[in-house]
C-alpha cells in the first residue's frame, strides 16, 4: 500500500512538473520581462559553464533567446547580461568552432545583427549567423554580401550557404519575409560586379533555397561553374 501511494505521488508530482513547464513556456511568448530573465539565466550560465569547459557544446535551442535585456519590474536588470554577453563575444572572437556556435544560438538573427557594430563584430556576427535556427538571419547576410567590405561579404555570403545547406527547419514558414528579402539582394549580388568568388557563392545559396521560394531556378544566374 505505501508502494502504490508513492507511485501515485511520484505521477501527481510529475504531472504537476509538466503543467508549470507548459504554463512557463507560455508566460515566455508573451511576457518581455520573463523572457529578459530567461535571457540573464540562460546567458550567466552558459559562460559560467564555459569557464571550465571552454569547447562545451553549444546549447540546442530551437528558439534563441532574445538579445535584448529589459527588467523594468525589478530583479535581475540589464548588468549582469550584458558582462555575460561580453564574454560570449569573446570567447567567440577567439576562433574555436564551439564558442562561435554557442554566441550564434545564445543570441540568434537579432541578437547577433544588434550587436555587429563594429568592423569586427560584424565579421563574428557574419560568421556566426550562419549556424542560426531558421532562414531569418539570411536578409542581414544577403545585406552584408552586397556591402563594400570585399572580406564581410564573402564571410556573409558563406554563412548564407551554411544557412540554406542546413535543410528545411521548423522555423522556416515564420521566416518567409526574411528568406525572400535576402533571396533578392543575393540576386542583385550574383547579377552585378562583385567578384567571381562572391557570385559563386550567392548563386549557390539561391540554388539551394529554390525549393523554398527564394528564387525560380530559371532566374539564377548559370554562367559560373559552381564545383569548389
């Protein structure tokens, strides 16, 4: 008899522990504050997790956390996210595959584009958007592709290859907009006076999205031989 109630309190508790994760996921689609803490949770833990791990596995998140911090009702505010945040970026900086994987899932499309605002966080962010969920980050790369720095453009024109290599994703329908909004700069890109190299891989990209309505296979460019 204390077996069998034990039993049923261990499932009353398990479906108890179900229900608050379900009632919490909800309250982070619509609540800024619980996400921002979410954010300041996720981010001080994943560095200091890194700090004796350095090559640990970049976290598996379907959706990145938002990049913006904002706890306007008091607990955690924007500080200690930010601290978080500048080790990720520099840990990231340093090169190792792992880091930069685990700055582009921690911050995602937004959280990388907000924070490229020099000429060196812009080559990271390009590099880093390519291992992204989703297609949302490809308008910001096809931007950058089509920009003057010979070296971002061809970083961001590679990302936009990983991105559409990748195979189709579940948050592909939400980022429709974006996919066509790069698909038509990539376009531009392949069609104008960019190098051969940057053409090449632009043309690719569009090849590889074709299925997804980035572009119809008829209108891609085919005079480039495409072989690496």
């Amino acid at each position: 008899m204390k077996l069998d109630a034990l039993l049923e309190n261990a499932k009353s508790g398990a479906a108890w522990v179900w229900t608050q994760l379900g009632e919490f996921a909800e309250l982070l689609k619509h609540s800024k504050v619980a996400r921002a803490r979410a954010q300041v949770a996720i981010a001080v833990c994943i560095v200091a997790c890194g700090r004796t791990s350095p090559t640990a596995n970049a976290p598996d998140s379907s959706k990145p956390v938002p990049s913006t911090v904002a706890a306007s009702d008091g607990g955690e505010g924007p500080h200690e996210a930010h601290e978080a945040m500048d080790e990720l970026w520099s840990r990231a900086a340093e090169g190792a595959e792992e880091d930069v994987i685990r700055l582009a899932r921690t911050l995602g499309p937004t959280g990388l584009a907000d924070g490229a605002t020099t000429k060196e966080t812009n080559r990271l962010a390009a590099k880093a958007m390519g291992y992204t969920e989703g297609l949302a980050g490809l308008a910001w790369l096809a931007d950058k592709a089509a920009g003057d720095d010979a070296e971002l453009a061809l970083e961001a024109a590679e990302s936009a290859v990983r991105l559409a290599a990748r195979g189709r994703d579940q948050n592909d329908p939400e980022d429709v907009e974006e996919m066509r909004e790069g698909c038509k700069k990539l376009l531009a890109v392949s069609k104008g006076s960019a190098a051969k190299s940057l053409k090449i891989k632009a043309i690719r990209a569009m090849r590889l999205l074709a299925d997804r309505g980035c572009q119809k296979l008829e209108d891609i460019p085919k005079d480039f031989d495409l072989a690496p």
